[in-house]
C-alpha cells in the first residue's frame, strides 16, 4: 500500500505540472473588449475640428475608423463636423446629421467655440443645458454618447481662455459619469502632452493654437479609442495602422503651409508697392 500510494502521489504531481506547462505555453494576454462591434455607425458631432478630423487624411475621425479596423472592427463614420458650431446650433441639427442616420454610437466635440467666441460664444449654463439634452436626445434614440472634453484654446495652457474653458470641462467630466457615457479627457490628454513637449511659444499639436496637426489628430484618436475601450496593444496595433495616413497628413500640411506662406508674401509685397507710390493699402 505505501508504495502504491507513493506511485499515485507521483503520477498526481507529474500531470499538474503537464498541464501547468500546456496551460503557461498556451497563454496569450487578454485583449479589452471593444465596445463598437462589426457594423456599428459612429456619428461624429462636432465643429470645425472634427470636420477636419473627416476631411484630412490624418484626421482623428479617419484615425479612429483605422485604428478600429486594426482590430478587427469594422465601423462607419457619420461625419457631423461644422466649422464655427457651438452647443446650440449642435443641439438644433441633432436630429438632422446624427440622429436620422440611425447610429449606434456618438462622439459629442463641443466646447472650444462656446468660449472662444466670446460675446457671441455661449454662457456655462446655457451650454450646460445644450448638452445635457444633446446626451438625453441621443441616448432616448438607442444612440449611445461618448463625451470628449474639448480641446485647448491656443497651446499657452495658463491663458485666459484656457482658464475659461475649464468649468465647461469639469462639466463634461461630471455629465459622462452621471449619464455612465464613455469619457475621452482629451483636454487632460492635452495639458499632459503639452507640458511633456515643453516648448514655449512654439504649436506642437496645432497650426493655430486650436487646429489640429497630425501630431494632434493623433492625441484625439487615441483618446476616443481608449474611451471605446482599447488597451494599450490594441492602441499599438492601430498607431501601426496610421504611419501611412499621418505621412500624408503632414505632407498635405506641408503643401497647406507653403500655399499661407505665399499668400502672405503676395498680400506684403501688394502693401508695399502701393505705399511706394502713395496709393492708400
């Protein structure tokens, strides 16, 4: 009996560690469960930052689309970007650009002209309102939100506009958890990238101080994917993805920079000759 025992005891032990091999050998790390599934519609509403994110070759929306496709996602962007929109003009076209095209999901970009444009901008609380109804309407719609912060006002992140800007964020942070919406900080995104890039008085992420470059289309799309639930594999596979769209973004950029430039000289040289002979500029 003892030896019997013995034997058991052994054979017990050798096949735990047989299948602790296979089990080790055969492991592969879990990936994060996409929450945008085969066939989905993403509506993208926003102002001219997310046309922009649709109509450049390197823009956050096409990114998005991409970096979903490089795992295995296949999405259909609704593009809803207008340049110069606010709150309440998003709040009035809803049904028109997002909701009759029957989506399954919404990225809501919305903040930066509400302050920037000052007088003609929206007030917190009216903002507050415009976008708390924007997220009710879509979700009554079977449409689901996801809230992206908005973006800087020029790169100086200690401006008055950035300071401005804050409550409107601090809303948006505090609507997504309310409402259980996925959240893309991008302005924390932002502050983080900015300070890191530590280059004072230069844009690294924008043109203007406001308008993407790829740099910044990058930032944004990788917010949105990580707000959709990617992990940071997944957000590896879709930078992959992007290396040939971001190349003709900048080379897009590059053409757009050179065409300012000679604009400017034009407009420079036109002054100075009609200060040379005395015409009014």
């Amino acid at each position: 009996m003892p030896r019997t025992t013995v034997s058991v005891t052994t054979s017990m032990k050798t096949l735990a560690s047989s299948l602790l091999a296979i089990a080790l050998l055969g492991f592969q790390p879990a990936t994060a469960e996409i929450l945008v599934k085969n066939g989905d519609k993403i509506a993208f509403l926003g102002d001219s930052i997310t046309a922009a994110g649709w109509g450049s070759p390197s823009g956050y929306v096409k990114l998005t689309i991409a970096g979903l496709k490089a795992n295995g996602v296949e999405a259909e962007a609704v593009p809803a970007g207008i340049s110069g929109h606010k709150s309440n003009q998003m709040l009035a076209r809803l049904e028109k650009d997002v909701l009759s095209k029957k989506p399954q999901w919404m990225t809501l970009s919305c903040g930066v002209n509400d302050v920037w444009h000052g007088a003609r901008g929206v007030a917190l609380e009216d903002y507050k309102k415009n976008i708390t109804a924007i997220v009710d309407q879509a979700s009554a719609a079977g449409v689901k939100p996801v809230v992206l912060t908005a973006t800087v006002i020029k790169e100086e992140l200690d401006n008055e506009l950035n300071a401005k800007l804050a409550p409107y964020n601090e809303f948006l942070r505090q609507l997504a958890k309310e409402k259980n919406a996925p959240l893309a900080d991008l302005n924390a995104m932002f502050h983080e990238k900015i300070k890191a890039a530590n280059k004072p008085g230069t844009n690294v992420f924008t043109y203007d101080g406001v308008h993407m470059i790829a740099e910044g289309d990058q930032v944004m799309a990788e917010g949105v994917l990580q707000a959709l639930g990617l992990d940071a594999q997944q957000l590896d596979k879709a930078r992959a993805a992007w290396a040939p769209m971001i190349a003709e973004g900048k080379a897009a950029q590059a053409k757009r920079d050179e065409a300012r430039r000679l604009r400017q000289e034009k407009a420079a040289q036109e002054k100075a000759a009609k200060e040379k002979t005395g015409a009014k500029p």
